[in-house]
C-alpha cells in the first residue's frame, strides 16, 4: 500500500480542478480516483492511504475491482476488512479440500511415515550402512 501510494505521488499531484478540465499532465491512479470523489475527499495523506490500502488488498486476495467501489475512508477500511475476511475464509476451504485430498491414500502415508521412522532410526543409531539399505529394501519390499 506504502508503494502503490508513493507511486501516484512520485510527481506533482494534480489539483482537482485540474483533472476536472483536463488539463493534469501527471494523470496517476489518484488523480483518476479524485476525479470520482467529492471534493477533496482523498486530500490527506490518511485517506490516499486509505485508498492504497484497498488497492492492494484487492490485488492481493485477486478479489478484484468491481464496479460498486468505496466512497469514503471509512467505507474504504470496512470494505478491507470484509476482503481480508473473505480472503481469509477462502483460503481455510481451500486449504481443508488440499488436506482431504493428501490424506486419501492412508497406506502410503502409512509408508512414508514407517520409512520415515525408519531412516531416523538407521541415522540415530550405530547400524552399519549395508545393515541400512538391507533394512530400508525389506520395507520397500514388504510395504508394496
């Protein structure tokens, strides 16, 4: 958000007048955004942070940027925190489909883990390395 703001004041910022008739030499994302606004609506640096704030949690949670769009500072903050929850909650279902699909097939789980064991064991202890591989083969055998 610091960013995508410092970006639209990285030249003179236009006045509203100016973007009103047209005649803004530096047309950033603000200036287009002030054009839509009441006046002065987006003056102070807390309520341009505000709008940065919104860009980037929209580009964030690829929530995207429809048409109905906040007006004011406080609808640009609620609006953020509607989209981090939804954000949030997407990622919870996503992440719990990813976790029933993993865990579909217990038995090579259940080999995974014992090989796992295993290799932790062979390391822990003194074994030889031929003893290891022997060891590591017969699980391989006796598991597929």
């Amino acid at each position: 958000a610091c960013i995508w703001g410092l970006v639209a004041l990285s030249e003179e910022p236009c006045t509203v007048e100016a973007v009103e008739t047209g005649s803004c030499q530096h047309y950033s994302w603000l200036a287009v955004l002030q054009q839509g606004k009441h006046h002065g609506a987006l003056d102070t640096p807390f309520a341009r942070y505000s709008a940065s704030i919104h860009f980037s949690i929209m580009t964030i949670t690829s929530i995207g940027y429809g048409d109905v769009s906040p007006q004011s500072v406080l609808e640009y903050y609620v609006c953020a925190v509607m989209m981090l929850i939804g954000g949030g909650t997407w990622a919870y279902i996503i992440g719990s489909a990813c976790g029933v699909v993993s865990n579909l097939d217990e038995q090579g789980i259940r080999f995974r883990q014992t090989m796992d064991h295993l290799n932790f064991m062979i390391k822990d202890t003194t074994i030889p390395d031929e003893l290891g591989r022997r060891l590591r083969s017969y699980f391989l055998n006796a598991f597929r």
